[in-house]
C-alpha cells in the first residue's frame, strides 16, 4: 500500500486515502502472507487500488463476505464455525441495506456454508440468539472477518495459497470497483508502476512495519 500511496501523489504511507480502509487492510494482509517466492507478483494490482474509496455502507460487508467465502472450504475445522458466522452475519446485513429478507443468502455463500454442514448449523443458531449490530459490523467485526480469513488461507493445508490471496484480492478490487466507481469516485489516474527495486523496498517496509 505504500507504493499506492507514492503513485496517488500521497505521502509515503501504508494507509493511503486514496483506497478504502478494507481493501487496504486486506491488501497489506495478503502482501504479507504471500511467500517471498510469489509477492513480486502482486505490484500489478497495486494501481488498481487508488481511487477505490467510498461511503457505501456495502462495501465493508462485501469485502468480508468475500474473504469468508474464499477461506471456508479450505480453513481448519477450528476457524470454521467462525467463518461460518461471518457469512451469516454480513448476508444478514445485507439484507437489512438492500431490503431482502433477513434470511437471503447470495449463492456464493450458500455453496460456502453447504460444504460444511455442521459448522453452518451452529452459525445459524449462535446468529439467531445474538443478533447482529451492522453498525458494530462495519466499524468492527469486518475487518475481523478479513484478517481470521486471510490467516484461514495462508495457514490452510493446500500448496496454492499464494495463489489463492491473490485471486481473493483481485476478485475484492472487481467487486470494489463495482460498488464505488459509478457512485461518483474518480477512475483510476494513470500511473507508471515503480521498477523492481522500488517494489522491493516497499514490500520489505510493509513486511517490517
């Protein structure tokens, strides 16, 4: 995110304004827990990002969602139940923004929670008698939701991680994109992505910090 910052013309920072506070958190999380071998492969994305910011209550929700969707059917049995009251919760919060019943499910979460049956179960129970806060959900529980995901993928027994946190941020900046573009953000200007060793100077700051 720091190069994103030089790029928008920002100050030299790991939290530019140019990009929404989710889908920075979220790319600095997967920068991180993407091997040395496969982080270069990353600095394609990073224009992608400026400009991407908005007030859309949507957005935080489908950030989450999308993290939790991806890490359900690979995470262990131990963050599982956790993931499953995620997607719970942010389909549930989504209804409340978009007017659908409290219990609509978009179909990528309902494959999700048919993989695990039983962590599904307890999810729906545990949501029935807590509730959800969406406020609580935006300011708080979703960016939980995102770092207990990426850390489901990157500790996941399967040999593609690194390539499974790319996809997941690409399909994050798409549906971002989607969301906060036609709602009046500028496009992305454009910009000259930095050489190889301004990339690597980055990346080993974001590392350290």
């Amino acid at each position: 995110m720091e190069m994103a910052s030089v790029l928008a013309g920002e100050r030299w920072s790991d939290h530019p304004r140019c990009t929404h506070p989710l889908l920075a958190e979220l790319a600095r999380l997967v920068n991180d827990c993407t091997s040395d071998a496969h982080r270069s492969e990353l600095a394609e994305l990073v224009p992608s990002v400026i400009g991407l910011t908005g007030d859309d209550p949507r957005v935080d929700v489908w950030i989450a969602l999308r993290c939790a969707q991806t890490a359900l059917p690979i995470a262990s049995a131990e963050r599982q139940t956790t993931l499953a009251v995620a997607i719970l919760a942010g389909n549930r919060v989504l209804a409340g923004l978009d007017g659908y019943p409290a219990d609509h499910l978009d179909e990528p979460s309902r494959r999700a929670l048919d993989d695990v049956p039983q962590a599904a179960q307890w999810a729906a129970r545990f949501i029935d008698h807590a509730g959800i806060n969406p406020r609580g959900f935006r300011r708080h529980t979703a960016v939980a939701i995102v770092r207990s995901s990426v850390a489901g993928i990157a500790e996941a027994c399967t040999p593609d991680a690194d390539h499974v946190l790319r996809d997941l941020l690409t399909g994050v900046i798409t549906d971002v994109t989607a969301l906060c573009v036609p709602d009046g953000a500028t496009e992305c200007p454009p910009v000259q992505v930095a050489d190889d060793s301004m990339l690597s100077r980055s990346g080993s700051k974001s590392r350290a910090g």
